[in-house]
C-alpha cells in the first residue's frame, strides 16, 4: 500500500486519521504517568527509585523496539502492525488500570510500550510514502501535532486527574479511547501491501538490544546514581562497544535490521546531528522548569503543568503552519529563525531568580517553544526528502531511536551539571553568608539560613544548565546554516539481494 500511494493525488486519509489517533493515545500515554508517581509511591509502597522504572522501562522498551520497526515495517502490512501494536497496547493498558502490585503495574506498562514503539515510525512511513515532496511538509506538520502536542498535554492531564481521582483513572481513561480505535482499524483499516520475504537477523537484534538498552539505562541512571557509579559507566561502556558492533554487522549484511547505509546521504545525516542537539537542549526546559517551579517556588503540580500547556498549545498550532512554509520556502530558514529565538529564551531562563513571575515564566517558555515548533519536524522531513523510498523504514526507525538515546543523554547531562553547580555554589555561598554573620545564630536560624543556602544554590544550579543549553542550542544553529532544500535521491541498489526485495515491492504497487 504505503509504495503505491506515493504516485496518486489521493492520500489515504482515512487510514492516516485511524493511525494518528492511535498514535496520539500512544505518546500522550508516555507522559501521563510522571505527575501520577508520587501517588503510586504511597498507593503501593514502593521507593521512589523503584517507581522511576515505569518511566525508565517504558523508555528502555521504546529504545530496544524502534530499531525492529524499519524491519517490520518491510515485511508486514499497515494492517497487521498497526493491529499488533493497538492489542499490545490496550492489553498492557488494562491490566496497569487494575494492577493492585507494582510487578504487575510494570509489566503492564512495558506491554504498553511494545505497541506505542511501532506507532511513530509506522505512521512517518505511511505519512513519507503517502504524498509527495513539494507537499510533504503540511502533511508532516499534522505529525507534528500527535508528536509535539501529545506528550506535553499528558503533565497537564495528569495533574488535574490526579488532583480529583486515583491514579488509576489515567489507564481508565485511555482504555476505552484504544479499544474503539482498535475496532474501527479492524473494519475500515486496508491496504494492499503484501508480505516481502525476508528474515529477521537476531544477532543484529540482539546486539541493537543490549547497544541501545545499555545507553539509554546508562544516561539515564546518571542522573540519580552519579557518573562515578559502576552501573553507570559500565553500562555505558558495554553498550557503546554493542552499538559499534551492531553497526559493523549492519554494513556487511545484505539485507540489514536497521541500515546505517542512510548516512552516505548528507542532508539525512545533517538532520539527523540538528535532531540529536535540538533534542539534548529541549530537555532543559521539560526537565528544569517543573524543579525550579516546584522545589524552589513552591508551585503546585497541576500549575506547573498549567504553565507549560499555553506553550504547548502554540507549539501545536504551529505544526501545520510550520508544515506549509517548510513547502514554500525550504526548511534553512525556519530552522535558523526557530533557533535564534530558542537561544534567546533560553539564555533568558538561564537569569531566573527567586522572585521570577509566573506569567513571565509562561511567556519566555511559550516563546521558546514557538521557535521549537520552527525546527523540529522541517529539519526531519528535510533530511528524509533525501533518502530513496526503499530506505524511509530504515530512516524513520534511525530518528525515533536518536531521539530516545539523545533526550537521556540530555536529561543526564543537565542534570548533572545542575547537581555538580549546585553543590559548587552551596559551598560558596555557605561561606560567604558565614562570613558576614554577627552573632551566633538559634538552632532554628541555622536551620532556615540552610534552607534558604539550599535554594539559592539550586535555583544557581539550573540557571547554568540553562546556560549550557544555550550552547548546545547553538551548534544546532551553526549546523542549521548548512541546509539545502532536498531531492529525492535515485535508488542505486547496492546488491543483488536489495535488489530483489525493491523489485518485490515493485511488484506490490
């Protein structure tokens, strides 16, 4: 189906509408549960680092999965994936509703995952093959709406359910929005793909397992456990030299899992370094604000939530437009636009202070996200307008997967330069409110002069990882400069075996 659509002025809405939908439950879903952990710590008495594995699982899930979807997406039908991975969802969804013990609410959720990570890439493929390249920007800017506006509405849902139900409301919720999305796909969902024959090669599955589920484990216990912690660094370790090997046994395979032969096209490969950056700086303000607002203010949950949904809103809004100007005028411009204005911000979220308003924090942050909305998806679809069609599987499965590793490689980097500053102004501090003491403070003075060493050094803290993603947001806009409007590449086949399986899809159409 997806390799006939690509030549017709007709593009299957109708299953695009059913994929989106699906989609969208999918990664709303992957947010939803942050705001919710501290309710599940008291409900089923666990530790709050035993709890952060319903969201580390459910990443390691997505990292071992996304890999396996350009494969799948070769050799099985629309259909079929999309009914798998609607099943899987909805079953680990149900049971995580009734999980009355933590084993099962994370089973559950890492069942949950299974079916979420085949739904991204499943519908870029179908949205990619489904229009062609002058129009591809508007339709990729509708995916922009489930990929940017999904995730940041879940903190914001979540709080306010939290606020009025159990927990487990939020799987209620959801369940029976994928049960009807499941039967609507089972009677209108077709297409006329048939099946291609190949193999998965599970050595090359297994080693994209261990490479990508040891980086993103690694990165993202870094955070907690410090970079000096064995469990960090030898996972890391262990799942560079997987990764490297995995690369290794993609280039000599004939037919490989995922195939890193997509880099030989060099606006593909400038995308995908944008991507990786832009990603990394993102995580800045989606993991730092809510500390900042929470810890330090003293702002409640569902507000902090609040703050960051007019954001979110116009981050969304913006998709489709940001989708037709990538048509008319290419995607340098806006990416270059996007980034000057989420530099700016950001620099002014590295200036916080104690007494930084709330409608000031809600307009720089709604600000930084409306030059995001500028940058992602046309610096995506750019890179993607340049790979053959054969080789979109393998080109949506490498941006999902860079994505995951790139935002925990972020979100450890930042955190931790926000714990070492920290530290680093608590002890300057302390030193130099000691200094100018006159008397020996009560008990109960030392006690809030700590408290109060404790949030400037914090508040201190993230205003230099904020810094720090001014100059990560930077590279990304030395990069951006370098953009050229793209052509479909031809399809040269690089052997007789590649061969065979384009003229089997050849076939198809």
């Amino acid at each position: 189906m997806e390799h006939s659509t690509i030549e017709t002025n007709r593009p299957p809405w109708g299953i695009l509408s059913i994929l989106m939908i699906g989609a969208f439950i999918s990664m709303l879903n992957e947010t939803l549960l942050n705001v919710a952990l501290p309710s599940i710590i008291n409900d089923l008495d666990v530790s709050p680092s035993t709890v952060q594995w319903l969201s580390t699982g459910y990443m390691l899930v997505n990292g071992v999965m996304i890999p396996a979807t350009a494969f799948l997406i070769q050799k099985y039908t629309v259909r079929r994936l999309f009914l798998t991975a609607m099943v899987l969802f909805l079953i680990g969804t149900v049971l995580a509703g009734f999980a009355t013990d933590f084993s099962v609410l994370l089973g559950a959720r890492m069942v949950q995952a299974s079916g979420a990570a085949i739904m991204m890439p499943l519908l870029m493929n179908v949205m990619l093959t489904s229009f062609p390249a002058e129009k591809r920007g508007a339709a990729m800017g509708l995916f922009g709406l489930v990929f940017i506006f999904a995730p940041a509405l879940g903190p914001t849902l979540s709080g306010w359910l939290i606020e009025h139900y159990d927990w487990r409301m939020l799987f209620h919720l959801v369940s029976p929005i994928a049960a009807i999305v499941l039967l609507i796909a089972i009677f209108l969902l077709k297409d006329n793909k048939k099946s291609v024959e190949i193999r998965l090669d599970f050595l090359s599955f297994f080693l994209s397992t261990i490479g990508f589920g040891g980086l993103l484990y690694g990165f993202s216990s870094a955070g907690n456990k410090g970079w000096d912690s064995p469990e960090v660094y030898l996972t890391i370790a262990v799942g560079a030299i997987a990764i490297i090997i995995f690369i290794w046994r993609q280039l000599k395979l004939e037919v490989p899992m995922l195939n890193f032969r997509i880099y030989k096209y060099p606006m593909f490969s400038l995308s995908s370094a944008i991507s990786i950056v832009i990603t990394m700086a993102m995580f800045s303000a989606m993991l730092l604000l809510p500390i900042y607002v929470q810890s330090i203010r003293g702002i409640s949950p569902i507000k902090s939530g609040l703050l960051m949904l007019p954001g979110s809103i116009l981050m969304g809004i913006m998709s489709p437009i940001t989708g037709k100007l990538f048509d008319k005028y290419g995607g340098r411009i806006l990416a270059v636009t996007g980034l000057t204005i989420t530099i700016i911000t950001s620099y002014f979220l590295s200036t916080l202070t104690l007494h930084t308003s709330y409608t000031e924090l809600m307009l720089i942050y709604s600000a930084r996200m409306f030059g995001m909305s500028m940058v992602m998806m046309p610096v995506m679809t750019n890179g993607l307008n340049q790979l053959p069609a054969r080789y979109y599987p393998h080109g949506t499965a490498m941006n999902s997967t860079l994505q995951q590793v790139s935002g925990a490689i972020g979100s450890a980097l930042l955190v931790t330069i926000m714990s070492n500053r920290t530290k680093t102004h608590a002890t300057d501090i302390a030193a130099s409110t000691m200094k100018h003491l006159t008397s020996k403070p009560t008990p109960a003075e030392l006690a809030e002069i700590q408290h109060q060493i404790g949030m400037k050094a914090m508040l201190e803290g993230i205003n230099d990882s904020f810094l720090v993603s001014v100059g990560i947001a930077c590279i990304a806009l030395i990069l951006a400069f370098f953009i050229k409007r793209t052509k479909q590449a031809e399809d040269v086949q690089e052997n007789g075996t590649d061969k065979k399986i384009v003229n089997k899809l050849a076939e198809n159409n």
